[in-house]
C-alpha cells in the first residue's frame, strides 16, 4: 500500500502545472493498484485452500450466490432454487432453446466432490434408460460445474403419495416390480444409486415409476457403499414397506413418515398395518434382509436387484382394483295433491286457489255389475262360436282341394353349408417376454389377455421418443403355454391401438420355452387392432410367441395393449 501512494504522488509530481492531468494519472494508477490487490487476495485465497488440503483440513465451501432469472451457457435460464445443501444448489430451470422445464444441479468447480459428480452423470447420461430421469448435460464452467436433468411436471413424487395413505396393493406391487428391474438392469452397467428414497421415484400420470439421480446424487452427497447392490436393493425394501404401511421402517421418522416403535424391531408390514397382501409383505422383508423374519417363512433373502426383481415376477399375478362408479341417487318419491298435479307452481306472494273438492261419485249397485258381467260373458262366446265356424270352413276346403300342398325339401348343396372353423386350443399358462431383460413387461396382468374378456388386456411398458420401443429393442411379447404339442392354424389378436405383430412359434421338439426371440420361427405378421395371424399351414408346437414389434401412441409415449388372444387348430 506504501508503493501504491508513492506512486501516485510521483505522477502528480510529474503532472507539470495541469491539475485535469494530475487527476487523471492518479485515477489510473489507483486503478492498477486496485487489480493488483484483487490479484493479491485471490492468490492468497487460492495457497490458503491448497494449505489446508495439504494438512487434511476440509477449506469452507460456499454455495454459488445465484439468483432466479441467472443464465448458464446462454440457454438454461434459473427459475426457482428447490434445495442449497453442503455446498451445492439444485434449481428449476427453462431450456431457452428446446422451450422446455428442466432440473439444475449446481457447485463450485473447486468443491471436492465437482469431478466425482462429473463422472457419475456422464455416467448415467451414457445408460439412456427411460425408466430413469435422464441427464441432459454436464458441464464445468466459469468456475461452476453444473448437471441438466430432465424435469418432469405430470409426475408425482413417492413423497407426496404416500402422504395420502398406503398403496393399493396392484401399486405397491408396479413399485417394487418396476424399480427393481430398473436397478438391475443399472447395476449391470457398473451404476448404483444409493439414495433411493421416496423423493427419488416419480410416478407418471401413465402410472410408469421413474427414478431420478441414478448415481448423481450419491455423488453430490459424498455417499458411497461397499456393497452398492445391497444398499440398492435394501432401499427398495424399504420404499415397498413405506408403500405397504405408510411407516418407515426402522426406529426414527423420516420423509414425512413415522418409524416403527422403539425396542420392536423390524416388523413384517402384515402385523403394521392390517389388510396388507402377504406376498408383498415377504417380498419387502427379503429385501430388507432381516433374518429372523425370513426364516420363519423359510425364504432366502435377496441381496441384489435381479434377486428381487426375480422373486416378485414369480409371486402369484395382483390384480388391479375394479374401477369404482359412482352410486345413482337415491330415489325420491314425489307426492303431490289432488287436483294439482300438472299444474304450475304457485309463485311467492301470490295467493294459492284452493283445489275444488267434487263430491264422491254414487257406488255402483250388485244388479249393475251383474249385468255387466253377463253381457261380457255372451260376447266372449259369441266370438268363439263365430272364429270356430271360420276355422272348420276353411279346414273343409283344405280337404277339397285336388292340389296337394307343396314341402319344400332341404337342399344338399356344398354352397350352403357352413363353413367349418377350426378347434379352439387352450391356452395353459403365459409369461411376458423380453429378451434384453431392461422393461417391466406388466407380468401381473398376463392373464388379461386370454381370460375371455375384452374389457381387461395386458400391456407392456411406455416407452418414449419412438414407436418401436424407443429404439431400445427389437421388440416384446407374450409366450402362450399350450402345455403339450398342439397343431396351431391361427391366431387371433386384439389390441386397444394399432400395433405391429408376427406370429412366431418354438419347434416341435424343444425341451423348454426358447430364451431368445431367434429360438421361434416367424410364421405370420400383420398389423391393425384386430389382426388374424394365421400360417400357411397348420404348425405344430408347444409354444407361442404372440411378438410385437411397433406400438401405438399412449399419452407422452407408446405403449402395447394385448385385450385378447385365441388359438385354434
């Protein structure tokens, strides 16, 4: 500071007898000087940070001081700041140039966690599952890291539903059967989550769960596992008991729900809650791992995803609840008087007339009625004397005639007869297939599509951006299970939508139901909501593969719909 009032005094020295030049010099040497300190204190900053590092203290870390209205890369315009925690901020944000909501999370690029959290969304960005909210964009920048994530506004939080009770076990059960599979199908590409909590799975208005944060949001927090698989799949338990009983289940409160009594233990959701489905409620102590209540149902515990994702397509199918109608009103009877139904209502302060009362009429005498009765009696056998003698005329010029009446004979025709449609087979069993094993094909609801009924129907996951499954794969379907060989002519398919299908079936002499859709042989194909895939000639197999390959339009993305499926010979 000395120099910096040296040098302005010499300037002014310098200056000559111009005081306008004078303050001009000393103006601009303040300036540089003002850089200089700035300069200075950051460098400080900076050696003080890297010192305590090097000492293995943790330097403050403060959270970007941004505000609504903050433009990052000159696209995603900050709207509304949903959490600041250790560190990092998370916002609600407008995509300028695509005109659409997304999800900011923003940190420091010098906070300890910045490349950590780099790297899983990237990570996760690379996984492009749509049962995961996908990350659009992640960027270091003007000394902030921040992720693009998608932002969805039709979704409902696992939070904010069960804030309003329990799920119906046909909900509970998508749950656990929708997230496990999805975990799976992330930690066979080397993901985890780790923060699977009720805030962290949306339900769309189509009833689809998705799972936002896969990995970003362990990074974010500095969370790690040893046995991410264990970690995962025990969340998910944990979110199926929360689903089942509306209680956390361990001993303090958490995401607005209340824990289990102190000293009790871990529970099984049957004895929390009455009316919980048994099934689910071992399914969620497997997942949970706790061996004292599995033992005594003699279940295994499930330590990964796949495990559990396994043990709930094998439970028995939960049906969906029947649709509730509103009940009609009940029914009122009208009363009126006298005399005055029919008639306009009186009108306020208008005297009403009162109705004229006309006297009784005069009862009608015994000699009355049995005169009426006598002339009703000759009239009914005057009409059946008369309608005999027509008949017995008409009989005697029957006999007369010298014609006899024409028959005519049935004729034998081939022309006539009806066609002959084929033997109705019977369908044993069914299962959802998916070869890629990452959708949630709705194995609960495959007896919809052969239970006679066209008003129920099986459907497949939604999958988004494009009809023939997001271009993920090749397609789904259904293996119909005939039980033993049977010869197959045709088979009928209805679907809610126009949808692409062929028509594929297993060898004759195949062991066991094929893995892959190349173990079927393709031997039909059509499309339309109604579509009869019949071979060229009668095959006989075991299996049936009813295999859809493009899907119609449902909601915000595309979905299958199996109403009904015949077989015959």
């Amino acid at each position: 500071m000395a120099e910096r009032s040296t040098a302005a005094v010499d300037v002014a020295d310098n200056s000559g007898d111009d005081p306008l030049t004078a303050k001009a010099d000393t103006a601009a040497t303040d300036g540089v000087a003002e850089a200089q300190d700035q300069a200075e204190q950051s460098a400080e900053v900076t050696e003080d940070k890297a010192g305590k590092r090097q000492n293995g203290e943790q330097p403050s870390i403060e959270t970007p001081e941004l505000h609504s209205g903050h433009k990052l890369a000159r696209r995603y315009r900050l709207e509304e700041c949903v959490t600041r925690l250790d560190g990092f901020s998370s916002w609600r944000a407008v995509d300028e140039k695509l005109r659409r909501a997304v999800g900011v999370h923003l940190l420091p690029a010098d906070h300890p966690r910045a490349r950590s959290v780099l790297a899983a969304a990237r990570s996760a960005a690379l996984l492009g599952d749509p049962r995961f909210v996908q990350v659009l964009d992640a960027v270091e920048e003007n000394d902030l890291v921040y992720v693009v994530h998608e932002w969805l506004p039709d979704s409902t939080e696992l939070t904010a539903l069960l804030a309003v009770g329990p799920l119906e076990p046909h909900d509970a059960y998508q749950l656990v059967s929708q997230v496990s599979q999805a975990m799976a199908a992330a930690h066979r590409e080397g993901l985890a989550h780790l923060r699977l909590t009720p805030s962290a799975v949306l339900r769309s208005s189509t009833g689809q769960y998705r799972i936002r944060g896969l990995a970003v949001n362990a990074a974010l927090r500095g969370i790690s596992a040893e046995r991410p698989q264990r970690a995962d799949t025990e969340a998910i338990g944990a979110l199926l008991y929360a689903a089942l009983t509306q209680r956390w289940p361990y001993d303090s409160d958490a995401y607005g729900l209340t824990g289990l009594p102190k000293g009790v233990g871990l529970l099984p959701p049957d004895q929390v809650r009455a009316g919980v489905h048994r099934g689910l409620s071992e399914i969620a102590m497997r997942a949970l791992a706790n061996d004292g209540a599995t033992a005594s149902r003699q279940e295994p515990p499930c330590t990964t995803p796949d495990e559990l994702a396994k043990a709930v397509a094998a439970m028995p199918r939960i049906r969906p609840p029947e649709p509730e109608f509103p009940a009609p009103p009940d029914y009122q009877r009208t009363t009126y008087q006298q005399g005055t139904y029919g008639r306009p209502q009186p009108r306020p302060g208008i005297p009403v007339a009162q109705p004229v009362m006309m006297p009784p009429a005069p009862l009608e005498s015994r000699t009355g009625r049995a005169l009426k009765w006598a002339v009703s009696a000759l009239l009914i056998a005057a009409l059946g004397l008369g309608s005999w003698q027509i008949a017995d005329r008409l009989l005697d010029q029957n006999k007369n005639s010298k014609e006899p009446p024409q028959t005519t004979q049935p004729q034998d025709s081939e022309d006539e007869k009806q066609p002959v449609t084929g033997k109705p087979v019977t369908i044993a069993g069914a299962s959802d297939f998916d070869p890629d094993g990452n959708g949630s094909e709705t194995p609960s609801e495959i007896g919809n599509a052969f239970d006679g009924n066209p008003s129920t129907s099986w459907q497949t996951a939604i999958y988004y951006g494009y009809s023939d499954f997001g271009r993920l794969k090749e397609g789904v379907g259904l293996i119909l299970d005939l039980g033993t060989v049977q010869e197959v002519s045709t088979v009928d398919v209805t679907f809610e939508g126009r949808t692409s299908v062929q028509l594929r079936t297993a060898p004759e002499n195949a062991p066991f139901r094929p893995t892959t859709a190349d173990g079927f042989t393709t031997v039909a194909s059509g499309s339309g909501t109604q579509v009869a895939l019949k071979a060229t000639k009668p095959v006989k197999t075991r299996y049936v593969l009813v295999w859809l390959t493009d899907l119609p339009g449902s909601g915000d993305g595309f979905r299958g719909k199996v109403s009904e499926v015949k077989i015959t010979s």
